[in-house]
C-alpha cells in the first residue's frame, strides 16, 4: 500500500504488498453535483445574509420551546435563501449622471436637460412639484427609488 493519488477526478491506484498488481478504483463524491451546488448556494446565502451562530436546538429539553426553535431556524433558513434570490433582482445600479470631462458639475444639469436626453416615456413620467404653504420640508426616497415621503414643518406629510 504505497503510491496513491486521492482526488475525485483521478483513480486512486493501489499497489499491495505482495506485488499482485494494481487495484484502481475511481472514488465517488459524497452526494451529486446538484446537491453539492445547494450546499453551495446554502452557505453563500448564510455568510452574506445569516443571522449569526444557529441555535443548539438539541440541548433544549422543554419540547413545545424546542419545536418553536426548530421553526424560527427554518424560518431564517428560508429567508436568507430568498435574500440571496432577490439578489439577482437588484442586479442593475440605479441611475446616475456622468459627467464627461473633470470640470463638468452634474449639480448644475437641469431637469429640462435630463428630460431632452432620456427616453420619451421616461421623460413623460417627470412633474413638476410645488409646496409652497406648509413650511420646509424633508424628503426620502426608499432604497428601489420608486415611493417618496415628504414631511413638511407644519405637519403635511405626503407619499408618492
């Protein structure tokens, strides 16, 4: 039992003692591809999504608390997985300007520029927004950029 190269793709080669000749055998996987690219996309999602350390859900003897842990795990397991699949939706950066040269501001693009440079549709979509009434106000977009809150000083909240 000397020379033996133990990979997956390689044949492990056996030579026994009394010198009979070599065996070969191919080695086989633990589990197949598709159960190894899961495992994958498993600890993926639980180093980039996780919640920390799992819970020790053996070590609790009470069992209606065991039976609620066991469900909660499951719960995060499912949701750092559909964290992970949404991340294919958010693949697109949202929009920005570039500016072509270095002394080029985009603070100063106004937004008949932007509206003469985008698509038609898009331009459709802009309006023009006046609160004169109700004091200062604060805004915040959400992170897709689709709903705007505006809160106004004197009490005016509003949402688009």
């Amino acid at each position: 039992m000397s020379d033996a190269v133990d990979t997956i793709d390689h044949t492990v080669t056996e030579v026994s003692s009394n010198n009979a000749g070599p065996i070969r055998t191919q080695r086989t996987p633990a589990f197949g591809k598709d159960q190894a690219s899961q495992l994958r996309r498993r600890q993926e999602a639980q180093r980039d999504y996780g919640r920390g350390r799992r819970i020790p859900v053996k070590g609790i003897k009470d069992k209606k608390l065991r039976g609620n842990m066991k469900l909660l795990e499951s719960k995060y397991k499912n949701a750092t997985l559909k964290a992970k699949d949404a991340e294919i939706l958010l693949e697109n950066e949202g929009g920005f300007l570039e500016p072509e040269n270095e002394l080029e501001r985009t603070y100063k693009v106004k937004q008949d520029d932007i509206k003469g440079s985008v698509a038609i549709e898009t331009a459709k979509k802009g309006f023009e927004l006046k609160l004169d009434s109700l004091g200062p106000y604060v805004f915040d977009y959400t992170r897709t950029g689709k709903d705007l809150l505006l809160a106004g000083r004197k009490g005016h909240v509003a949402t688009m």
